[in-house]
C-alpha cells in the first residue's frame, strides 16, 4: 500500500469520495490513523493485476483533475 499525502492541504476524505465517483477506492487517511494530522493523506492498494492498476491510475488522475471543481 501507499500512504500518499495530497498536495495544497487537500483532504483525503473528500478525495476518496471523488475517486469512488471515478471506480476507484481509497481510504481516507482520518479512518487510519489517531492524529488529526492524518486528514490529508489517503491509503492506496496496488493488489491488483497490472491493467487494473493502469485504469486505477487514470481514475485517481481523472479524480484529481476534477477535484475541486465539483
């Protein structure tokens, strides 16, 4: 897994929701962890094959393109 901080403050919970909009899932870094720090991060799994991993990347690209403008 990953454990990816997003850039400019952006928060992980509203980010995986926006990635779920695109089919693909990530957790939000607030469930994982006790520090209130945690709130801009979000938890990636790659144990997938290969080409699902490719169209999850071009989802939590699409997401992140669209994120904040909705």
């Amino acid at each position: 897994t990953l454990w990816a901080k997003l850039p400019g403050g952006a928060d992980g919970g509203a980010f995986a929701q926006a990635a779920l909009r695109h089919g693909v899932a990530v957790v939000p870094g607030r469930l994982l962890s006790a520090s209130a720090l945690s709130h801009g991060y979000v938890r990636i799994a790659y144990t997938q094959p290969p080409d699902r991993l490719r169209a999850a990347a071009d989802g939590l690209a699409a997401a992140w393109d669209g994120f904040g403008r909705c």
